[in-house]
C-alpha cells in the first residue's frame, strides 16, 4: 500500500488531454507540479465521479499490462483507491510506451471535479513505490530535447495557458528569467527569503520554504501567519469562506515575495478572486504548519498566473519571470 | 522539438459547489480549511 499526498482539488481549474491506451482512450487531467503519479478513473470504478468522468477501460487496450499494485492517494478532502497498470501514453506528440499510471476503483468527492485524473511533474521520491514518473520516463528516453518544462497560467482567458515540455517559449514572459536552486528534490522547494506587506517584514523572517506548486490554486501558509493576514486585510468569515468587500479590493496591498534576492509583488487583484455572483474571496489557505517543522509555504496559482515558471530537472533549479 | 500541450481553465469546483448550494457541507464534512491536504504528507 501506498500513501501519498495530493493537492486539493477544489479551486483547481487548467486541465489539458492526454490519451491512454491503444487505441487512445481520452483524458482530461491537471498538470501538478505538486505529486509526481499519473491516474484516470477506470471502468473498475463503482463511485459516483466514475460516472460523470471519463473512464479508462483496460480490457478494449491492447497495449495495456496490470501491475495490480494497490495505489491509495490520499486528498485533503476526499480519496482515490485503486491499482497500477502500464500503456501508452501520450501527451500532444509525444508517445511514452509502458508508464505506469493508476486506474481508480473508489473515488471520494469528485463527482463536480472539471477534470478526470492528475498528471503529476514532482520529483520521483514523490510517486508511488516502484513506479517512474511521467517526465522521469520522456527525459530518460531522450522523447524531450532539454530535461524542462514551463507552466503559462493565463488569468483573462479560457483558453490561452499552456505546459511547455522539453523547452521553454521565451515569448511568454517578460524580462529575464531568474534563477532559483530547488532547495530539497521532492517537491519543486525553494527557499525564500520573506514576505513583506507595506514594507514591513509579515512572514517568513528568517527564511522559509517555498513550494512552486501548479496543483494548488491558492497560497498557502502556516495557519497563524495566514489568520494575521485575513485580518490586515479585512477578510471575515461567510459561509466558510473569507470574504471581503470587493469595492475595498484596489486600497488593499501587494504582498511582496522575496526569493533569492528577488521581489515577486502580489498585488490585491491577483489574490482577491470574486465569483460569478460578484462576491469577493480571499485566495489564502493555512496548515501547512503541520507538513514541516520549518515554515513553509505554497505558491499555486494565485503567484503562478503572475508568474511564468519554468522547471529544470537538468539543474535542480526552478525559474521565475513575470507573465505577459 | 518544443511540445505545447494547450490547457483550459475550467470553472473550478468550488464555483459549481457554489452555485448548487452544495460548498458549505463540503467544506464542513472536509476538514482542509480550504486549501489542500499537506498535513497528511507520510514523506
């Protein structure tokens, strides 16, 4: 049995298609920079999800094997249980024979998910015992020019954001791209240096931890840090949201992150979202007290729409840039 | 030599929670404070 951490789910939104088997099976999945395990709902599937998604079903795959290894991953507010199995897989024009993904036989609170499965880009000691990720596989057999890939996060339109792999299109970002060293090799880690909120040191003081993570839409943080910031920010809790005034959202300040030297400003209208019924909510998540005894933090996409990233598994190094 | 794989962004989850009424009790019966699941991190 294998247990293993994955994003949260619900404030996910970039999906792109992948294909699975002989002849492809489609698939809907989020590119997580935060897990390192492929998996799809499969036709073995009896949960509610499994029928509202598409499923893989191995028995029409020619190219198909079974592992039957037991894969239990486990979200913050649900579950998939199933098996591993190995087939082609491909990804725009590239075609990875024999990878092993998981086929999901119970799914747990994802029947309004807006995708089927996750594609995850973490390092290999964060998959599944024993099974090689994705990106590990396409580097090995040389099926990408350079061991890179890049995320453009695009905040207007629906369509428009794209994952970048074997290289990097320079044309999405503006500036040069700064260079960050991956400070711990299982997520993509980095160090930062603080976080400032008009001028004044908030979190982070002596250093922390920062995970550049595309599975996550909001910023997350300790808890404590996060409660102190809703609060200078005015956010109050409605039906188990944080919300705050949208008319307020333009006096509110930029958050500053400095990572390696370099200022990455947040400025309110990237962490204030306001839903289709004109509410404003707050893109703040706390606990990640309880994942390390140093402070650390996540940056999804709430900092990755801002921010075109680019992760190189050739240098252990993850690169910044603002977004055009 | 480049791939580009085009991504949507969907409404999310919490969007289509919301407009069902459904996002209180989810948000209650899933004890994530509405961000992710780190704490259960076995590495």
């Amino acid at each position: 049995l294998s247990l293993h951490p994955l994003r949260n789910y619900l404030d996910l939104a970039y999906v792109g298609n992948i294909s699975i088997g002989t002849p492809p099976q489609q698939f809907k999945v989020v590119f997580d920079t935060g897990s390192a395990d492929l998996w799809v709902p499969s036709t073995y599937c009896d949960s509610v999800p499994c029928y509202t998604h598409n499923v893989f079903n191995p028995h029409v795959s020619t190219t198909f094997r079974l592992s039957g290894m037991p894969v239990d991953l486990t979200y913050g507010s649900g579950r998939m249980v199933g098996f591993l199995g190995y087939d082609t897989v491909r990804i725009g024009k590239l075609i990875d024979m024999g990878q092993p993904f998981g086929l999901s036989k119970s799914q747990y609170g994802m029947e309004h998910a807006p995708f089927d499965g996750i594609l995850g880009l973490g390092y290999p000691s964060l998959a599944t015992q024993g099974t090689t990720p994705i990106f590990d596989t396409l580097k090995r057999r040389s099926l990408i020019p350079q061991p890179v890939f890049a995320f453009y996060l695009s905040s207007q339109k629906e369509n428009g954001s794209m994952l970048m792999l074997g290289g990097v299109d320079h044309s999405y970002h503006k500036g040069k791209l700064q260079w960050i060293p991956v400070s711990q090799p299982h997520y993509w880690q980095i160090t930062m240096n603080r976080i400032t909120v008009n001028g004044v040191v908030f979190g982070c003081f002596r250093g922390c931890q920062a995970i550049v993570d595309t599975g996550t839409s909001f910023l997350v943080g300790p808890s404590r840090v996060v409660t102190a910031l809703r609060r200078l920010i005015g956010a109050r809790l409605v039906d188990n949201e944080y919300a705050v005034s949208c008319s307020y959202v333009a006096r509110l300040p930029t958050i500053v992150f400095s990572i390696n030297g370099n200022n990455y400003p947040l400025p309110p209208q990237a962490y204030i979202r306001k839903n289709l019924r004109g509410q404003c909510f707050s893109n703040f998540g706390g606990g990640t007290e309880n994942m390390s005894h140093s402070e650390t933090w996540i940056l999804g996409d709430v900092f990755l729409r801002l921010y075109f990233s680019v992760y190189d598994r050739g240098n252990n190094r993850v690169g910044l840039a603002p977004a055009v | 030599c480049l791939v580009i794989i085009p991504l949507t962004k969907m409404k999310t989850m919490r969007e289509t929670l919301r407009e069902k009424n459904l996002l209180t009790n989810f948000l209650l019966n899933n004890n994530d404070d509405r961000s992710q699941n780190v704490a259960h991190d076995p590495k």
